[in-house]
C-alpha cells in the first residue's frame, strides 16, 4: 500500500514514519516517533529528493512508485548522505537504474564510502548550480556541517520550495497530517524542534547561521526538511525561521531561568528547590527544576539552549563531580553553548569538590557570565546559609 500528500501542484510528500525506534542515531530517545521524508518532483523530467531510512524503505518505494505511475525516474538529489536518508538509496537505484543521481563533490566521496556501486549515473553539482527539469528549475546551495561536511539545500525557483535537508526538521512522527498547519506545533512540538536542531546541529550554529542567510535571501513558500512536519503556511514559516535564527547564534529564547541539579541523598534538590521557591516569591515566573539524573541530556541541552540563565547545583563525587552534572556540562560545551548567565552550588559532606570540575569546563565555554560567586553546602542547607540562596535569588531576577 502507499500513501502520499501532495505539497503543491508537482510536488509531492512520500516519506514515512518509524514509531519503533528506540534511539536516533543510537544516541536520542524518540518518544513520538520520527518521519524520513522524501519529495518526488514531476515536470518534464522527474526527481526524488533524497531517500530514507532503511526501516521504512518498502513503504517509501511504494510510495515513489505510485506518484510516478509509469514514467521513469531521471534524477534522484542527494542533500544529506548520512544513513538516515540515505541507507535507502540504492533499493531505489535498483528500481530505478536510469536515474541520475545529483549531489556534490562531498556527497559522492561518502556515497562510495558507504556503497559499491561504480556504476552509478552522477551529476555533479556545486553552489548555485541549477539542474531542469522543465518548468521548475532546482538551484543548490552547499550548507556544510548543517548537519555533515556534504549537506546542501536545493531550492526551486518556480514553486519556491526549500529542500532544506536536516534545517528545520523535527523529531516526532507523522500522524496523516504532513503540514505544520495541520496540528498545533507551537504547543505540542516545538520542543521536540529544539531538542532536534539544537543535538543534531547545534553544534554548528555558525554554519547553520550561514546556510540559513543565503536560502532566505530568496522568497520561501514551502520548507520540505527531512523530518518532520512540511511548511506552507507564512506566519508559521516565518515564526520557525526566527526560532532557528536564534538557536543557530545561541541567543536565549526564553528570558528565563532554569536550575539543573545532581542530588544523590536530596541535600542538592532541597537546595534546587529553596531557590526556586524563593525565585517565585519575587515575582520570577516560569522556573524550571529539572533532575539531571531523571531527564535525558538531550533534553537537557535543548532547555539550556532555551533558557538565558542557568544555575547548574551538583554533589561532588568521588573528589570530582556527580558524574550526570558532569555529561550534561560535558554536552553542553561539545554543543558550542554560549551567551549564558551562569551561577554554581556545589554540596559536599567530606569534600567540596564540584564547583572545581564545573568550573574547569564552563571555562572553556564562550561568553559565560557568572552572575554571582559559587555557593558552597556541606550536606544540607542551613538557616544561616539561606541568606546567601535568597541573594542569589535577587541576582536572577536582575539578570533577567
Ligand atoms: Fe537526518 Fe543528519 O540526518
């Protein structure tokens, strides 16, 4: 069986969705899901944008095929060549042993990397390149590091269309509705955007920034990424671009704080849960407490990323640092997070030792202020110690 959507008039969705993986890339949990979407393209000559994960192959050739009908396949574009678009390539080679595979100098050295198929028809592509295909005419941009060495975006003039490769993809599968439009994304899942861009690419904002301002020069009417939701609607496009914008430059999103913690007897989260209450107290709304042993680290990183101010509370253990504060603050410096407010407590009860370890890895961060010296616990927080949790209360609501 196969189930398609048109996007517009000679373009069409036929990605599917995997609902029984655990961890993408082995790595990030997927609760909701993901989709691996591909688009075919008919004009005077026909084109699949990119392939999709071996999980939902059949389904994905089923759907290839009953958008074709009976004409032939001529081009199949490449914008990522990572495994979980890709991983399907050559089943839809095999179907469709005419077609001429489009990508770039990167794309065709991981593409022999991964498969041995000389055989294989090749078209060559760099930046601004334009491939026709009749009335729509596909122009490239070479987006690197957004989200490997070898990603582009391809962009049709006619339709005005963004095939944006993994930029503005989501995590989540696809439940019917392919538009984000269709559901309500702003509330049920922009998290799962963040969490997706800020893990996946994060790391490159700088890249990201520069991939996002060549392709937004032109006038964008649909944004097909990889996964997730398509994009049509104007308000909402514009609406999903500001939030790249600011995710690629590691602005904050949210003028708020979050209080990660890493208790093991509860000394930390009473610690954690003093200063939120204090926070409300005053009139600073939206604190988030979250345990860093109990939420996922992408989780983590996607909320830092929201967040302006962050105060990371950690036990020290074994001389060093409570091993989960350590990932996250390890995960948050691999993703190049920057332009924070940052404040340490560290709790000991034989030896004070988690502010040295944090502070040895926010230093190598850029753009980290702290908004107040490092406050020191031993075991549990005491009536005279509370002075210094409300003065840093105060210091938030400032840096706010
Ligand atoms: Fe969806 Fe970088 O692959």
């Amino acid at each position: 069986m196969y189930y398609t959507t048109q996007v517009s008039e000679d373009i069409f969705f036929v990605g599917a969705s995997d609902r029984r993986l655990n961890l993408f890339e082995n790595i990030f949990p997927l609760p909701n899901g993901i989709s691996y979407n591909s688009y075919v393209l008919l004009d005077e000559k026909t084109a699949v944008f990119d392939a999709v994960d071996k999980a939902v192959a059949p389904t994905f050739l089923n759907n290839v095929a009953s958008v074709l009908k009976d004409r032939k396949l001529d081009y199949i574009v490449i914008t990522h060549m990572e495994p979980d678009h890709a991983a399907s390539l050559m089943d839809l080679l095999n179907k469709y042993p005419e077609a001429t595979v489009v990508g770039n100098n990167k794309t065709f050295t991981i593409l022999d990397q991964f498969f041995n198929y000389p055989e294989i028809k090749r078209l060559l592509v760099t930046e601004k390149d334009i491939l026709d295909l009749g009335k729509h005419k596909i122009r490239f941009f070479l987006a690197p590091m957004v989200h490997w060495p070898e990603v582009m975006f391809a962009y049709d003039d006619t339709s005005k269309t963004l095939f944006s490769a993994d930029a503005f993809g989501t995590f989540g599968a696809l439940s019917g509705n392919v538009f984000s439009d269709e559901m309500n994304f702003f509330e049920d899942r922009l998290d799962e955007a963040r969490r997706y861009f800020t893990n996946i690419v994060g790391k490159y904002g700088m890249q990201a920034t520069n991939a996002l301002k060549k392709v937004l020069a032109y006038e964008i009417e649909y944004i097909c990424p990889l996964h997730g939701p398509v994009w049509r609607d104007k308000d909402l496009i514009n609406k999903f671009i500001e939030k790249h914008k600011l995710w690629a430059s590691y602005t904050p999103e949210d003028s708020e704080v979050v209080i990660f913690y890493g208790s093991i007897y509860g000394g930390t989260e009473e610690i954690a849960t003093v200063l939120a209450t204090r926070l409300a107290h005053i009139g600073v709304r939206n604190v988030k407490i979250y345990d860093v042993s109990i939420t996922e680290v992408s989780s983590l990183v996607a909320e830092a990323f929201r967040a302006k101010i962050l105060i990371f509370a950690s036990a020290s253990y074994n001389a060093g640092l409570f091993p989960y504060m350590e990932t996250l603050l390890l995960d948050l410096k691999a993703h190049s997070l920057q332009n924070r407010f940052v404040s340490l407590i560290e709790n000991g009860s034989w030896a004070l030792s988690a502010a040295k370890t944090m502070n040895e890895i926010l230093d190598g961060m850029k753009n980290i202020t702290f908004i107040n010296d490092t406050i020191s616990i031993k075991s549990r927080l005491q009536e005279e110690q509370l002075n210094e949790i409300f003065n840093l209360a105060d210091k938030i609501k400032e840096n706010l």
